[in-house]
C-alpha cells in the first residue's frame, strides 16, 4: 500500500468505552464514606467559637478590601467582635492572634 492516501491511520487502535473502576485503594479515587480521614493541620483540637468567629469575620474584611492589620482590625472592631483578653483589636494584638493561630 504504499503510495496510497489514506483517509484514516491504519495503526490507530479501536475506541474502548472506559469504565469504571469499583476499586478503591493506592491509586484510586476513594469510596465515599469509606476512605479513613486524615487530619493535615497541627492543631491538638477543633477551633473554638472565637477562632470561628475571626475566621469568618478575616473572609468578610479580606473580601471588603482590607489590606493591612489596622483595616483588618477595623472591620473586626466594626463587627463587634473583641479580641481573646475581651479588649478591641489593634495591630498588635491581631499579629499576636494570628502568629499564636498559625504556630
């Protein structure tokens, strides 16, 4: 056959339907409900109502514009929510929060 045009590859293999793969393990998408959940932060326990609380207030200041500490601290104040010893939040006292959160 040679010389002669081809409107196809000759050497292209059959299409095959893929299926699904009912195997979960190393290397396969896990069942749901059934893969064991690791946790990957280093926290010893589940957030508190406060941390919760700044987490959700961040969203909402970081989502408004706020690019710095004292506008962060702004909106928080804004929101009414007071820092861990119950006083208003500055600059220093949300790096402290946040160094202590992240450490």
């Amino acid at each position: 056959m040679q010389g002669a045009e081809f409107t196809y590859n000759p050497r292209l293999r059959n299409w095959e339907r893929p299926r699904p793969n009912n195997v979960a393990g190393k290397g396969h998408i896990e069942k749901p409900g059934q893969a064991r959940n690791i946790i990957w932060q280093t926290r010893a326990a589940a957030p508190t109502e406060l941390e919760n609380a700044l987490g959700d207030a961040l969203e909402k200041a970081l989502g408004a514009g706020a690019d710095s500490l004292a506008a962060i601290a702004r909106v928080l104040n804004a929101e009414n929510l007071l820092a861990p010893g119950g006083s208003e939040w500055n600059e220093t006292s949300l790096a402290a929060e946040l160094h202590r959160l992240g450490a």
